[in-house]
C-alpha cells in the first residue's frame, strides 16, 4: 500500500461550524455596496484620449473587484441568514454527548 504522507484523504474542516456576527455580515455587505459602485463610477469616469492598454488594464481591474465585490455581498447575505440554509444548527454538543 502506497504512503500518502500525513495529508489526510478527506478535508476536515467544516465550514458549517462557522459563525459570524450580524455586524460582520453587514460590513461585508456595505463594503461589497461601496465597491460596486466605486468601480463602475471609475469605469464610466474614465478620460478619452489613453491607450488601448490603458483601457483593457483597467477593464480588468473593473471586472475582477466587481467579482470581489459580489463575492463580499453573497459571504455577507449568508453571514445574515446565518449560513446556506443547507447545515443544520450548531448546539455546541456533540451527538454522543446525550
């Protein structure tokens, strides 16, 4: 049988065992808010006269924190309802522990 080191076959970390405050979530919320609206005014702000360079790196920039930015709203809106809806509720106990 083949040594597969100290790497274990399956992940352990669980993401359902994770909380965040109501504060938290709200901050990542405005925060993706901001960043939404910052970048598209920046897109929409750009001066004529750049090179095509220019235009095709900031492009990316706009797009990618866009993408960020969606990312910090969803993480926020989830942090809201308290998870996916998917995992059950954590009690601090474990099953065997009656």
């Amino acid at each position: 049988m083949p040594m597969r080191g100290h790497i274990p076959l399956r992940s352990t970390f669980d993401t359902r065992e994770m909380g965040m405050s109501r504060k938290i979530a709200g901050f990542l919320i405005i925060l993706g808010g901001f960043m939404i609206f910052e970048w598209v005014n920046l897109w929409f702000n750009l001066a004529d006269g750049h090179p095509t360079g220019f235009y095709v790196v900031h492009g990316i920039l706009v797009v990618v924190n866009i993408v960020l930015a969606v990312i910090l709203v969803v993480i926020g809106v989830r942090g809201l309802r308290g998870g996916t809806g998917a995992a059950a509720p954590v009690t601090g106990r474990s099953k065997d522990a009656g």
